[in-house]
C-alpha cells in the first residue's frame, strides 16, 4: 500500500472536498503542509500579507460561492492572528475552515518556540480553548492515518444545519509523518439539516394565520439567504400580498425593486419597511431571521416591532425559536423545504388574494418617502451623494462589500440591491477592516463579476496591506475609501453622549490613498467632486486590475436618520445629552 506524509493526506483530502483556493500566510509551524500543495494540481495557496485577512478573504470566498472558504496559519501568533476573522464567520454563519500548525507533540510542555499553553500536558491546548466560543468544533490531530476522517467531518459539521467555521490544527512533527493512503469517501454535496421540513401540523396553522391576516409581512434573515430561499420567500409573498423586508446580511434576497420589497429593517433600515411593520402589520412571518439586537434597533419598541405584532417564526435552530420575541408559532426546519410546502398549503386553500392592493400601497407609501441629499456641490464631498450617484455606475450584478462605520448607512437602507449573495457585510461582529479583504474572495469565487469594497479610511488602514496581495493575484477589485480622517462613528458617538469631548477618533495625518496604491502596483485614483465619480469608476472597471478610489469626504458630512443609536442602551440616567438623536428617525 502506497504511504504519504500527513500534511500530503491533508491535501489530498481537501481535493477530495473540492478546495480550489488556501488562503494564508507560511511558517515553521505549517511549512509540511505547503510543501505537500506545491504537489497540487488543484489547489492555489494565495499568499496574503496578515492571518487576520486570510480569514476575512476565505469568508468573503464562502459566501458568494457557498462553498467552504479555506485559510491556513503557522503555529501561535499566526493561528492568533485569523481568530478575528474566525469569530466574524462565526457571527454571521459563514463556512471557512481554519487550519494551523501545532508545536512538535513530543516538545509540548516545555515551552517551546510560540507554544500557547504554559500548561504542562502532552499537546498545546492554549489555541484550541481560545477557538473554542467562535467555531463549531475544532480537532487537534494527533493520529495522521485519521487526516482523512476529520477533515471530511470538518466540511461536513461546517455546513450542516447553521453553518459556522470549524478548525484544524496539526502537530508539526505528526504533519511530516508517514501513513498509509487512505481511500477517502466525499459525500456529494453537504446539505445536513437541509430539506428537513417543519412539522405539518405547525405549518398548517402558520398556513391559517397567514391566509387570515389583514396584512401578513415577510421578514427574510440570513436562514433565509443560506437555505438558498429567496424565490420561495418570493413566490409566498405574491401569493399572499405580503411586503417583504429584510435584515442587514439578508439584503438582496428579494430584488430590491420588486413591486413588494420594503428595504432593509434594524437600526439602519429603511423607514419605509419600519411604517410596514410598526403601522399595519397584525402578522409577522421571520424566516432565518434571529431578531437580533441590531436588527431590531435594540429590542425598542416601535423600531420597528410593537407589542400589537403576532409572529410566526421559521429557523432551522430550536434555541433561536421564540429567543427575543414571543410567537404564536414556531417552526423548526429548513428554510427553503418549510416554505415549499407552506406555499402548497396556501395554494390548497386558495390563497390570500391582495398581491395587487399590496404592490400599489408600498408603492404609494414609497413614493411619499423622499430623503434629502446635501449638497452635491459641495468640496469636500457629502458621502450621501456619492453614495447616491454609485447605484447608476455600477452595473445591476455587481457585488458590494460593506465595511463598519457610518458610510454603511446610507448603503444599507437605500443603495439597492437586486439578488442573493451581492451585498456583504461583516454581520453582528462587525469587525472593521473585514470588508476591503473580503472583497478578494467574492471576486474569486465570482471572477465575471465587479467587485467593490466600500470603507472608511479607519477601516481600510487596517488591511490596506492586502493591496499588494490583489496586485500579486492578478484580482480586479475595486476599494472605495471614504476618507474623512477620523474614526466617524465612534467620534459622532462621543459628540453626542458627552457633549462634544472627542478623543482619539480623529486623525491628524492625512493619508493618500491614490498614492499608496500606485506605490503597491495598482492604480489610484483621487476624486475631489462628485462629478469625477462616474469617470473614475469607468477607468476603474475598464483598467481590470486592482484599483483604490480615495474618495474626498467632509468630516461632517450627513448621513441618514437612523432607528436607533448604537450607544443608547448604554446610557446611564445621567447622560450629558438627552436620550435620542437628530439624526434619529422613528
């Protein structure tokens, strides 16, 4: 029987599972197991300049693809380094699988070099219990004729049911170690707790509510986006004349100008989609949809949900049934298999005519909502205008990736968005940074569409090292940094709960954006008016390479109303400044 290395079982089972792409960064700790890809025909390692963006790319990878994202670290400080973008896959049920180099078994104990644990035990737990709150499951091999056996459980366990990230760490030593090939079996297609549906009974009495309702509204989540449940969330909300509003990771699951899309809900919802809920709706059908805090504007009454609201609530998790907010009935299932047989159900009893009456109304009451743009002549530019003008330049498929801070604001109510997996973001865990090196594994897994990432300058500093790696790639993608020299959401935050003191939010070197990628090899560009946007944009697609856009903002430019401000739940009755906003709207 033919023997292999360790690290060459490793390989060949993740060929097996169909890896095309290794996100990571080389050390001594995972030198055997880039050794065995250099034999491969079928995996690239991509080099990335910091662990923490080889996380964030195997997320961004795994999302548009719907395959599992794949990153690999050396031993301590390179494995610490990808548990940011480890925890912000966890957070928004994201498969990646992170694979690390461990220290030599026979040495653990002893304080070798970038061992974790000062514990002295036969393996280096230190990494593993520090994995432990952000993963599925996490394996420590100590057995290499075992590689193939873990790392078909790893694929499986990282998209069954609520999908998450799941680890590997693999002794250096054992890496290096002979075994005997092993066949390895590869189901078809992962899919654990897909297809499963609801129970009838409870779907029949969702069937009745939802045929009854005065005015039933779908809430789609990301159960909804994950279970690939966007034309049947469709399909129901025709049948039945619901509007259909969405979460935050959740955008886009409905065409964003379908006749019966109300836009985003949460703190940075759309005003339109809060008047639905708050004002007319008796039923309330959650799909995938966790009722989170953001989502909810912090459980505040009216932002959108009011106590005269009814649930039903569709989840494919039991702990996240009735978890925020009370239901008259929970369904436990698969998103896409459940609704498939409520549409049955409905059909069977003819329906809830109103599709039309529905269309008309959110039309009408869309058409009354107008938000007002500042200036657009002003310099330094107001970011609601460019964000505006953006939508018209960019050509309907794209895909956009969203980073943390206040330009998410106007992009997540009102830049819309017209299908499934073309609107990222980095979810509850917000981490900022994510969204710039996301941005190369969407392009990736998606190279025939254009791809852009929106940050602020704060967020894009953070790994702004990755240019190079897009240059070294030969990946296409577009950054769009809204450069305001400061740290504007948290410096607004301070502006308003503590009268004006701002401290360590606001940068007093400006950066040039245009120049530091021209110095990284990919072209820059620096826009001062509005009216230079749509040739930058042009040149930008047309240059195919990677390309920075430095966008010249105002400090103080304006953004959207919001629901709901992030600081407010944790004011003290004391606060400087009274509860709420100007910028709030309800």
């Amino acid at each position: 029987m033919a023997r292999q290395r360790g690290a060459q079982s490793l390989v060949r089972a993740l060929e097996a599972h169909g890896v095309e792409y290794i996100f990571g960064l080389p050390g001594h700790g995972n030198m055997n197991i880039l050794d065995a890809i250099y034999d491969s025909n079928q995996i690239s390692f991509k080099l990335v300049r910091h662990e923490q963006a080889a996380a964030h790319i195997a997320d961004g990878y795994a999302r548009i693809s719907g395959e599992v994202g794949v990153c690999c670290s050396s031993v301590g400080p390179g494995a610490a380094n990808m548990i940011m973008g480890i925890a912000t896959a966890y957070f928004t049920s994201s498969p990646i699988l992170a694979i690390s180099g461990g220290i030599i078994t026979k040495q653990a104990g002893r304080g070798q070099l970038q061992e974790t644990s000062r514990a002295e035990t036969p393996t280096d737990q230190g990494y593993m219990q520090a994995l432990q709150p952000f993963t599925k499951k996490v394996w420590d091999i100590q057995q290499p004729v075992r590689t193939g056996e873990i790392v078909r459980k790893a694929f499986a366990i990282a998209q069954a049911d609520r999908p998450g990230p799941v680890a590997i760490e693999y002794p250096w030593d054992l890496q290096a170690e002979y075994v005997d090939e092993v066949d390895i079996q590869v189901p078809e297609k992962y899919a654990y707790g897909r297809g499963v549906r609801a129970d009838k009974t409870a779907l029949q009495k969702a069937a009745d509510y939802l045929c009854q309702a005065d005015c039933p509204v779908i809430v789609a989540g990301n159960g909804a986006m994950i279970g690939e449940a966007g034309p049947e969330v469709v399909e129901l909300a025709e049948l039945i004349g619901a509007p259909v509003a969405t979460s935050f990771v959740a955008k886009g699951i409905i065409p964003e100008d379908h006749p019966l899309s109300i836009g985003m809900v949460g703190w940075l919802g759309h005003p339109v989609a809060h008047e639905m809920i708050r004002e007319h709706a008796d039923i309330v059908f959650a799909i995938g949809y966790r009722f989170s805090d953001e989502a909810t504007s912090w459980w505040t009454e009216g932002r959108p949900y009011v106590k005269e609201n009814r649930f039903i609530q569709l989840d494919i998790q039991q702990q996240e049934l009735a978890k925020n907010y009370p239901v008259e009935v929970g369904l436990l299932g698969d998103a896409k298999a459940s609704l498939r047989e409520l549409i049955d159900l409905i059909r069977d009893r003819g329906g809830r005519p109103g599709y039309e009456k529905s269309s008309q109304w959110i039309f009408d009451v869309t058409r009354a909502f107008h938000l007002d743009l500042p200036d657009a002549e002003k310099t330094p530019m107001e970011s609601m205008v460019i964000a505006d003008r953006l939508r018209a330049l960019l050509p309907r498929d794209s895909i956009l990736s969203i980073d943390t801070g206040t330009h998410a604001h106007y992009f997540s109510a009102f830049y819309p968005i017209f299908g499934p997996r073309r609107f990222l973001n980095p979810g509850g865990w917000t981490p900022m940074g994510w969204g710039p090196a996301a941005i190369l594994g969407a392009k990736l897994a998606a190279p025939d569409k254009v791809c852009v990432s929106i940050s602020g300058d704060g967020g894009f500093l953070m790994v702004c090292q990755e240019i190079v790696t897009a240059v070294e790639w030969n990946v296409p993608v577009i950054w769009l940094v809204f450069n305001d020299q400061a740290l504007r959401a948290i410096r607004d935050g301070q502006k308003e709960a503590y009268e004006g003191r701002i401290i360590g939010t606001e940068f007093t070197q400006p950066t040039d954006f245009a120049a530091m990628a021209r110095s990284m090899g990919a072209l820059g560009i620096r826009v001062t008016h509005v009216d230079e946007l749509s040739g930058a944009i042009d040149q930008a697609i047309s240059y195919n390479r990677p390309c920075v856009i430095d966008l010249q903002v105002d400090q103080e430019a304006i953004y959207p109303p919001v629901a709901g401000i992030w600081y407010e739940p944790a004011r003290s009755p004391d606060a400087r400044m009274p509860r709420g906003s100007s910028r709030q709207w309800t």
